[in-house]
C-alpha cells in the first residue's frame, strides 16, 4: 500500500516537472515569435512622452526587451 502512493507521489512530481519544461518551452517559442512590443509601439510611446525618438534609443530599448525575454 505504502509502495503505491510513493509511486502515485513520484508520477504527479514528474508530471508536474515535465509539465512546467513543456508550458516554459513553449510560452519562450511564442514569445519569440509574437513579440509583445515592437519598434512601432516604442516610438508611439516615447512621442506620448513628448521625445521625439531616434533609430539608436529604439534599438537599445529593443536590446533590453529582448534580454529579459
């Protein structure tokens, strides 16, 4: 008896572990794919602001969205 539940409790564990690979996997492909933000979006928000945005800043903002991606 004892033998089953650690064999139910050892499947849920590697299911939930190859669950959470799986989902992180492919939320990061999706992501890549269909970025959240683009050059666009950047230079609407900063002529909001009232700056008046060059190639350089938006490229560097592009930059440091992608490296927390």
């Amino acid at each position: 008896m004892l033998h089953d539940i650690l064999l139910v409790l050892f499947g849920l564990i590697v299911g939930l572990v190859i669950g959470f690979i799986v989902a992180r996997t492919m939320m990061k492909r999706y992501m890549k794919k269909n970025p959240p933000i683009n050059e666009e979006m950047i230079k609407g928000l900063m002529m909001q602001m009232g700056r008046k945005p060059n190639q350089k800043q938006i490229n560097q903002m592009m930059k440091n969205m992608q490296k927390y991606m």
